[in-house]
C-alpha cells in the first residue's frame, strides 16, 4: 500500500511540473523577450535604437522594389509589412524562391541612412503548396498572414 | 520456428504503403509552382514529424502506467516509443535541412520551430543514456517515466511554437492551403511511417522485456565487486 502510494505521489509531481513549465512558457509572456524578427513598423517605431544593432528584420518583398546591379554582386529591395517599409541592400546570392511579395528575414544592421544592410537573407515560405497554373494572382494581404504580425503584436 | 508476429505483418504493410507513397509524390503528384520537385520532400518530412510527435506522445502516457503501475511491459514500450522517437525526430531535422537550403536559403537558423525540435530530439535521447546508467531495473524505470514525464513539455511546444512565436518555420498546413493532388501521398506515407514506427515500437518493447528477463537470471556484476576484479584480477 505504501508502494502504491508513492508511485502515485511521484506521477502527479512529474505530471505538475510538467504542467507547470508548458504553463509558463505559454502563457508566462516568454513571447515578449522572444522576438525572431521585427516588422518594418516596429524598426522604424525603435528609430535610434535600432542602429547598429545584430537584428533581424521580417516582411514581404514590396513588388516592384528589386533591383539588381549589373556586375549581379548587390541586391536591393524593399521589406514592407502593409503600413511601413524598409530598404534593404543585400550583397549575396539570394535563393531562388527569392521573388516579389515572398516573405523574408533578413539578419543584418540598420544604417544611420535608414538602410538595412544585410549578408544573410532568408526566404520565410507561408504553408501554402500549389500545382503549377494554381493560385496565380499576388495578393498582398493574404500573403502578410503568414508573417504573423498581427498575433506577435497581441 | 520462427513465429510469425502480428507487428511484422503492420510494418510490412508500412513499407508497402510507404513505396505507393513515395511513387505517387515522386512521380504522379505536380510539382510545387515555386519550389519544384525540392517540394516533394515534403511527402517524408511532414509524416515524419506527425508521428515523431505521436509516438513522444505514445511514450508520455506509457510513462504515467509505468510509474504509476510498475509494471515492466509499460517501461518496456516506454522505451521502445523513446528511441523511435529520438529516430524520426534526427530524420525530421535532416529532411528539414535538405529541403531548408534551397528553399529558405541556408541550412539551419535558431527560429523556435527549429531550436524547441533540436531540443527535442537532445532531450530524449539523453533520457536514453540516463537509462544505460541505472543498473537497478525498478529505478531505471521509475527515472526514466519521470523524465520522460517532465520532458514531454517540449514536444506540444515543437507543435505550437510556430503560431505562438514568429518564426522562420511555416505554421501547419491544411488541406486548403495544400493542392488537393499532393494529399493523397501524404495521407499514404503518414499511414505508412506510423506503422513501420509500431513496429519498430513493438519489436524494441520486447527487446527490452527480454533483457530485463535476462537481468534477473542472471544480474550485472555490482559495481563494488567489478572494481574488485579490475584490481585483482
């Protein structure tokens, strides 16, 4: 009977810590100190701060903002969230999902100038997987969803 | 004789539905309209990590019979469910990375989604190693069910990480927001990959009743008395 007792004492300890860490870390607004890329808005919003720093900085592609230089060395373009955007010049080989309205993160410092300088340049993919012919048209606020601005900003 | 074991027969089921799988994504579902055929990987990966987490999950309620009943059979699934777990999670890391560096554009970055599976996979594995050091088969299994308990925190985080926290992984698909062409072979290669893990699950369960059997006819030599050995030979 003892036996029982302490295999039962020892199952909810294990199950209450359990618990406990899942508890705090999603509700405990570890979110908060947690942030893997900002938005142009709150860069922006940051204005001094901002420079110099190691940040990552997450968006859309604007359409319309690629530019290549003719040696194919620099890239620029611009990362917009809908309200602001941020100019970004890149110089490295971008992969090749790299395109108008895609999402990415770009690791890299903020210029007095308000450039973003940046030497690693990721393509966030959204979770939607279409046949060739499926889905053409750039729908630019449907695509801002899977930047998950809205909820990080909650 | 042989007999021959109903797992068996589950996890050659599994091999068959993963070659119809994988020959209906290599070569009858279209390619992806950005990413091409890198897509494809998908056909493994997603499967791979539903049922890395189903078989932790396995593992997390095995762990509360084996504590809470003591019984052998639950520490042995436990177990079983442990290391296939440790082994899709490593499998699920190597196809992400495959699929990451032309896609994404590098082969790993510290998002949440990628870092809470590294510690995933780090986690129980080392439970694993926890195990190899207990010689006394009752706290092997109480130990390891505890760790196995408290562990299991990282695996719904691996899965809500990504609508929680921004980052670089994409959240969960849904059947809308995947062409209707591409569900058939991963619904396939799901069901596939789930029964090669019973099997791997059930054939691993009985390695370990059959050592724990082993320990008891005949024990491991106590440490005091080995260390005795060594210096006298």
């Amino acid at each position: 009977m003892n036996e029982r007792r302490r295999r039962v004492i020892v199952t909810l300890i294990a199950l209450a810590v359990s618990a406990g860490v899942l508890g705090y870390l999603a509700f405990g607004g570890i979110g908060e100190n947690l942030v893997y890329y900002w938005s142009p808005t709150e860069l922006k919003a940051s204005g001094e701060q901002a420079v110099g720093a190691s940040i990552r900085l997450g968006g859309l592609v604007q359409p319309g903002s690629i530019e290549r230089d003719p040696d194919g060395l620099k890239l620029r373009f611009s990362v917009t969230d809908g309200v602001e955007s941020v100019r970004v010049a890149a110089e490295t080989v971008p992969p090749a999902m790299f395109r108008e309205g895609i999402g990415v993160v770009v690791e890299g410092t903020l210029r007095t100038d308000g450039w973003f300088e940046t030497h690693r340049l990721m393509v966030k993919h959204d979770n939607e997987y279409a046949a060739p012919g499926e889905g053409q048209e750039l729908d630019m606020k449907e695509l801002m969803k899977s930047m998950q601005f809205d909820e990080s900003d909650a | 004789m042989k007999r021959f074991r109903w797992d068996a027969a589950v996890g050659l089921l599994g091999l068959a539905l993963l070659l119809v799988g994988s020959y209906l994504g290599l070569f009858e579902a279209p390619a992806e309209r950005h990413m091409g055929d890198v897509q494809r990987i998908m056909y493994v990966h997603v499967p791979t990590a539903w049922n890395a987490m189903l078989v932790l999950t396995a593992a997390f309620i095995f762990a509360i019979a084996s504590v809470w009943t003591g019984k052998p059979k639950w520490d042995a699934v436990m177990t079983g469910a442990t290391e296939a777990g440790v082994v899709m999670g490593a499998l699920l890391i190597a196809q992400g990375m495959i699929w990451a560096r032309p896609t994404w554009g590098i082969w790993w970055d510290w998002d949440v989604r990628l870092t809470t599976t590294l510690i995933m996979v780090i986690l129980y594995a080392g439970i694993l190693v926890l195990r190899s050091f207990v010689e006394d088969s009752d706290r092997r299994a109480t130990w390891s069910a505890v760790a196995v308990i408290i562990g299991y925190v990282d695996v719904p985080l691996v899965y809500f990480c990504v609508r929680w926290w921004r980052s670089l992984h994409q959240i969960q698909s849904t059947p809308e927001t995947v062409s209707s062409a591409m569900i058939v072979p991963l619904r396939i290669n799901s069901f596939a990959i789930l029964f090669i893990a019973i099997w791997f699950v059930a054939q691993r369960a009985r390695l370990e009743l059959a050592r724990r059997r082993a320990e008891e006819v005949a024990p491991p030599p106590r440490r005091d008395r080995r260390q005795a050995e060594e210096t006298n030979p």
